[in-house]
C-alpha cells in the first residue's frame, strides 16, 4: 500500500500513513493529539526528492514555490517584506518551510492558493 502525508489543523504535526489508495483522501487521526488530519497534497509534492516523511522540523521543501536560484536573494527579501518571515532556500532556489502558517504566508505571497491538502478546514 502505498504511502501519503498528512497535516493536523489542530497541532501543525505533519505525518505519513499507509493507507489504501481509494481511502487516501480519508482523514487520518493526528498521531500527536488525534485529531483527524487532512491529507496535504503540498507536503506529498515538497517530499518526493527523499520519498519519506520529514516533516516540519527539519522543514520540507517546496518545487511548486521555487525560484531560480539567481533569484533567490531578492525572492528572499520580498518575501522579508512581504510576509515578515525570513524564509530559507536550498540551493536550487525552492523554498523550505517549517511550518504550515510559514508555507501558507509564502504560498499566498506567491499568489498560490494554500488549500490544506485540498479538504477545506481553511
Ligand atoms: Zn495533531
């Protein structure tokens, strides 16, 4: 069975889960606090490069929000003063995020809709 990542609205926790393909979009029970957590596409995209779960903690990186790596000094300032936040970048210009609220900030800085993994507790 394959493997899907989920976030919890409640406590930011970001888990994976092996779960039958047609249950996938299935909340889950938050392995911290159990609360039932939505699958989040986001994370299931920003991961694919190590194909597990990191997790908030040690950040996960987003391809959907990269920049050219030339770029990144000035994405980085405008994202400084747009969102307040000093964002980190890897090398290759993708933004690392080390939390929801951070990537939901930078994503709508970067007129990209933040939908929580698509099922709606936004
Ligand atoms: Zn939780």
């Amino acid at each position: 069975m394959p493997t899907y990542l989920y976030t919890c609205g409640k406590c930011d926790d970001t888990f994976e889960r092996v779960v039958l393909v047609v249950q996938r979009n299935r909340p889950q029970s938050c392995s911290r606090c159990g609360q039932m957590a939505n699958r989040d596409l986001i994370a299931e995209q920003a991961d694919t490069g190590s194909g597990r779960a990191k997790g908030w903690a040690t950040g996960l990186e987003s391809a959907a929000l990269g920049v050219h790596p030339d770029q990144v000094p000035s994405e980085r300032a405008r994202l400084k003063k747009v969102t307040g936040r000093d964002v980190e970048f890897t090398p290759m210009g993708n933004p690392v995020f080390h939390s929801r609220g951070e990537r939901k900030a930078v994503a709508k800085a970067c007129g990209m809709l933040d939908l929580d993994g698509g099922y709606g507790d936004a």
